[in-house]
C-alpha cells in the first residue's frame, strides 16, 4: 500500500491536541448537599445500566478519536500500488499459425496467450490507447486506438486460429506503420519467434511473449501422396520423429473411413523415414495420419486427393512447334501421332488438334485450330472479354492477319476482331473444347509474353474436368476452374457438414482453415480438394521471452493506479461513526 498525500500526516497535531484536551476536562467538585434522596434513584437507573455507564464518557472519547484518524487517513489517500503497461500506445500482435495449435501450460498455445494478454491490458490507463493485429499469412488490423478495457478484451478473446503460416515480414511493417516512436508499446504473442525477425521495429520498445515450453513431443506426417501405378494405386508417407526418444508409430492410410493400409513405423529420435504404400484400392481421396497423442495433433494427418488431372497431350504431325514447345514449358508431355484415329479415344488426356472440321469421335478435352478454308481480314484490334481464360492476358497489340469467317453455334466466344470470332469455348459433343479460328502463322501472338499464360489458362480450365481442384493450404485464395462458372457452390467436409459456401461472380475461392479433404458441389456436379498445412508448420520448437529496445520508455516505466473505492470506503466509515458518537452523546443527555 501507497500513500497519495502523506503530508496530511501533519493533522496528527489536531489529533494529539484533541487527547491533551480531553485529559484537562473540567472536573467535578466536591460538594454538600441536604438530601440524597434524589441521587440514589438516579444511582439505581445506573446500577441498572452499569456496564453501559461505566464506558459511556469513555466511549464518546474513543469514537470521536477514530472518527478523526479515519477522516485524516481519507485525506493521506491511501492506495495499492500497480504496474501497469508501458507507452501511450500499446501494440497487440497474437500469432494464429498452425503451432500455436500445440499443448500450452494450461490450454493450447494461443489460449495461453489470450489469457495471458486479458490480464495484462487490466491494467491499462483511460491516457492508453490499444491496438491489436492478428498475425497469420496476411496480418490485419483488429481493433485500433481502443481504450474501453471491456471491447480489448472481448477482442483478445475472439481471436481464433488461421492455421496459416505467419508473415512476420508482413506483420512488423504494418506494426512499424502504426507504431510512434517512443511513445509505443508493442507486445508479441508467439511460441517461435526470433530477433532476427524483428528487423522493422530497430526504434520501438518490444516485448516478444514466446509460449515456452519444457519438453516438447511431437511426431509428424511431413508429406503424403498417391499416384495411378498401373491397375493399382500406390503412395509414399515421409514421417518424423522430432523427440528424443525411440518410437514406434502405427501408420494408417483411410479413405471414406475405411482403413486400406496399416503399419507399424519404428523411427528413432529425430529420425525421418519413407514409408512406401502400395496396392491401394482406386478412391476419390486418401487420409494418411499417425495415431498417437503428442503434444500437437494437426500435422498428424495428411490428405491426398486421387489426381486424375490430365498431364499428358496428344497432337497431330502438322502442329505448329510453337504450341508443342509452349505446353512442355508448362509443365506437360506432349506426345505427337501419325495417325487422328490412333489416340482420339484416349481418356485421361488432352487432344490439341488442327484441320477444316471438328471431330466427331472424341471422349476427351480438345483444343482445335481451323487452318483450312475460306479466310477473312481481321481489320479491326483484338478485343478480349472478361473470361477465366483471359485472366492476366493483353492481346490489344496481338497482330492476326487473318481468321476463318465461321461462328460454332453453342460456344462462347471470347477473343474477337470486331464481329469476327477469333477464340471461342465450350461443350461440343459432350466434352470441353477450345476452339481457334486462325492460323499461328498468320499471327504474331507466339512472339507476345500473354501467349505461354493463355496456354497455361487453357489447360486449367480444360483440366479442370477432372473431379479434383487442387491442393490448398488453410485459407489459401486462388483462381479455381469449374464447369459451371454461373452456379453457387457449397463446401462440405468429410463428415457432410456444410463449412461455407462461394460464387464465381463473388469474392472468389477461398479454402477452409482446417485442414482436411472437402468437397465443392452444386445441383449435378461433385470435386474435391484437400487443405494441407504449410511445411513450416510442422514443427513446433518455442523460443524463450525477450525485450528488444528496452531504454525506449524509459520515462514511462511503471504507472500507479489509485484506489478511489478506499478513500469512499474511510469517508463513509468515519460517517457511520458520527452517527454512532451522536446516539452516544444523545444517549447520555437524558440521565
């Protein structure tokens, strides 16, 4: 307990003269009266009431004398002292990553951090300000210039996994666009995080809160993935054990709940071992996952989803070797036959054709370019239309000489010179086709940087027939290629439960935070896609606590807060004893 005013101790004199005068009271004389008659009533209401009349006098001495002490200990303003945070302006920033998903002192990492930061801003003064930011692959802002101790901490509490992996960079740039200079607080709720990471915030006063704990087991699945090997599908498992002891796994491959494989993996401390899984069953998905209870059980699992995603091309003789070599450098083997007839009922793969007339027999995606026939001038610019195909493509200083005057009924198109259709796409005879209504050679689109992204664009979309939309990780963003671009699509998990839903006349795709397989689904179609944690997030190695540029707020160290509610509480206690001392005092009038 702290004192506020201690010099009204000087009323001690007051006090003390009160006592001196209390003791120089006047005092009774003797004196002779006639009768006693009367005074032995008054000595019998006495004896009646002794105890009280012995320390009546007395008693008024006593409250008078604590009535005064409390009034003057009011005055002295009395208080428990706080220490409260540092700076005017107080930066929150809570890691939401994957690993702060691991077991914590008391309950995960991040709660522990939560916690741990409610109590801290109780302490808060109405001249602070609070900012807090959520640090995940794209950190964000949260609540800004907030002094209400209640909102902060409702706040604080809100905040939930991403499950993403941080970008400090990111995080200290915003941070140091918010901060002022020796004026500012910031805290870090983490469990790893380094100095070095602290390059952006050189001037500013920083405490790291780094989740450490003791002994940390934990035992991953680094990586998982299936591939068609003749009738059979097979996969490889890489698992970790990044304790220090010998450990024995059981190693489980399921699909649609129904185990397919099982084994038992012997890894010693911080060993990794490939494990190879061979004869699966053909499934639309495959989980791989470690049933064991360490510290950190996000990455004991891992999805994979069965790709049968097109990587394979065939094409005719006469091709122009500027396509050939366009869809190699992205990543596809281009395979060129004597013969149409040979391949054009080949599954699993992608027809790049060229001739006068469309095929009719054709059980796959294609690309066709109309090289023969009657041609028309193309004399007006190149006009693209918004298409998923023409997505980040320029073609306003494409060069086409010429393209066949001919319109494919069904088929949007989505490259035009003036009202002559240059590109076009759709469904003919069942299956997705690109359709090119000019010659390469009368173009000099191959010499352009748009040309090798619009064939990266064809084969996504043509791909993306296939019931499979990618690998994500948790929240990823990115451009999807579906069938029906008009359709509301609904995520599902793997127990069917409904975790959100998109449009791709919305805000776009993004992937679900938790990790797992899920399906995108509308009115007739079915896909899948995994979400898989970020590489980086299968460690969970914490660092130790430090302060960086601790002589920033220096001026500012320790803030005391008063205790109001004890001055109230000795002002109306030194009344109740007034009003005691006045009953007393009234009490004694009578007699």
């Amino acid at each position: 307990m702290h004192l506020a005013n201690p010099y009204y101790f000087l009323l001690l004199i007051f006090i003390v003269a009160f006592i001196l005068f209390y003791f120089f009271r006047k005092k009774y004389t003797k004196q002779i009266i006639p009768s006693n008659l009367l005074w032995e009533e008054v000595l019998k209401e006495m004896r009646a009431t002794s105890w009280f009349h012995k320390w009546q006098n007395n008693l008024l001495f006593w409250l008078q004398l604590l009535c005064l002490l409390l009034l003057m200990f009011a005055l002295v303003g009395p208080y428990f002292s706080k220490e409260t945070m540092k700076g005017e302006q107080i930066i929150l920033l809570f890691d939401t990553s994957a690993s702060m998903a691991a077991e914590g002192k008391d309950f995960n990492r991040l709660e522990d951090s939560k916690n741990e930061a409610v109590e801290m801003v109780q302490g808060i003064q109405q001249n602070q300000t609070v900012t807090i930011l959520e640090v995940n692959d794209r950190p964000k802002i949260i609540l800004h210039g907030e002094s209400d101790r209640n909102k902060i901490s409702r706040a604080i509490k809100d905040i939930e996994l991403s499950y993403t992996h941080e970008d400090w960079q990111s995080a200290t740039e915003l941070t140091a666009s918010l901060a002022k200079e020796g004026k500012s607080a910031i805290h870090i709720f983490s469990d790893g995080l380094e100095e070095e990471k602290m390059n952006n915030l050189d001037s500013f006063y920083v405490e790291v809160h780094n989740q450490e704990q003791g002994q940390e087991e934990n035992l991953s699945i680094l990586s998982f993935g299936v591939s068609k090997k003749d009738k059979k599908v097979a996969g490889i498992a890489m698992v970790e054990n990044q304790t220090d002891s010998l450990q024995k796994v059981p190693l489980l491959v399921e699909s649609e709940k129904i185990v397919l494989f099982q084994q038992e993996v012997e890894l010693q401390p911080q060993e990794r071992k490939i494990v190879a899984i061979n004869d699966l069953p053909e499934k639309s998905y495959y989980n791989a996952k470690i049933d064991v209870g360490d510290n950190y059980l996000v990455d004991n699992r891992q999805t994979a989803v069965f790709n049968k995603q097109a990587t394979t091309m065939y094409t005719d003789k006469e091709m122009n070797p500027f396509l050939i070599k366009g869809f190699e450098a992205i990543g596809l083997r281009v395979i060129q036959m004597e013969n149409k007839e040979e391949f054009l009922n080949k599954k699993d793969s992608i027809f790049l054709l060229s001739g006068s007339t469309l095929p009719k027999n054709i059980e796959a995606p294609f690309v066709f370019f109309f090289v023969d026939g009657k041609k028309a001038e193309v004399q007006t610019a190149v006009e693209a239309s918004e298409d998923e195909l023409s997505l980040h493509v320029d073609m306003k200083d494409v060069f086409i000489a010429s393209a066949m005057n001919q319109t494919i009924e069904g088929v949007k198109p989505i490259v035009k010179g003036g009202d002559l259709p240059l590109i076009q796409k759709g469904m003919v005879h069942n299956q997705p086709a690109i359709l090119i209504h000019f010659d390469l050679k009368d173009s000099d689109w191959p010499l352009h940087p748009s040309f090798p992204i619009f064939l990266y664009n064809m084969y996504q979309w043509l791909s993306s027939q296939s019931n499979y939309i990618g690998d994500f990780q948790p929240l990823e963003s990115r451009t999807i290629h579906l069938t029906n671009q008009a359709a509301d699509w609904d995520i599902y998990n793997e127990s069917d439960q409904l975790v959100g839903s998109f449009s791709m006349e919305g805000d776009g795709f993004q992937a679900p935070k938790l990790p797992g397989v899920y399906q995108l689904t509308n009115d007739s179609d079915l896909m899948y896609f995994s979400v898989n944690l970020d590489d980086r997030e299968k460690m969970i190695a914490s660092q130790k606590s430090f302060i960086l540029n601790e002589d920033q707020l220096k001026e500012n160290e320790i803030t005391k807060t008063q205790s109001d509610w004890l001055w109230y509480l000795l002002c109306m206690l030194a009344f109740l004893i007034l009003c005691i001392e006045w009953e007393v005092y009234r009490r004694a009038n009578r007699v």
